[in-house]
C-alpha cells in the first residue's frame, strides 16, 4: 500500500522535510515514487508548499496520507479556495 508521509531533509537541528508518495513497508530515507511538496517548520510561520492535483491524484489513486500529512493538506486547501 502506499502512503504519503514526510521524510526529512534538513541539517542538524534545522528541521526541514518533503512530502512524499512511497511504499508504506519503506524505511523514512529509501527511495520516494514522487515529491509531491515541501514543508518547513523552523520559519515563521511554517512554510507548506503543496502540488493539491498531485496530492489528490495520489489519493484517489489509493495512496494513505500520514496524520501529519492531512492536517498540512487540510491547511493548503483552505489556502487554495476562494473566499
């Protein structure tokens, strides 16, 4: 099954992780089948960039989204829709 999660990026003490679509059975570092976005938690306020289409398109496709996961989608969606 797939599952789309983060796995970090940043340095030492400087947190930073990309979103990404990968075989649930997977350790955190192997080998993703796509980036779908970035997020950034060490700014002010946290910097989340999501591709929503791909995101969806993984979703519909079967892929699970981690808890942490959703509540960045859920946030960038209601950055996305017009008031």
């Amino acid at each position: 099954m797939m599952s789309m999660r983060l796995t970090r990026i940043g340095s030492k003490n400087n947190p930073a992780y990309r979103i990404v679509v990968i075989d649930s059975e997977k350790p955190r570092e192997s080998e993703a089948k796509e980036y779908i976005g970035t997020y950034n938690p060490t700014t002010e306020p946290a910097e989340v960039k999501i591709d929503v289409a791909k995101a969806q398109a993984w979703i519909a496709k079967g892929a699970k989204p981690s808890q942490t996961v959703q509540s960045l989608l859920t946030k960038a969606l209601k950055k996305t829709k017009p008031a």
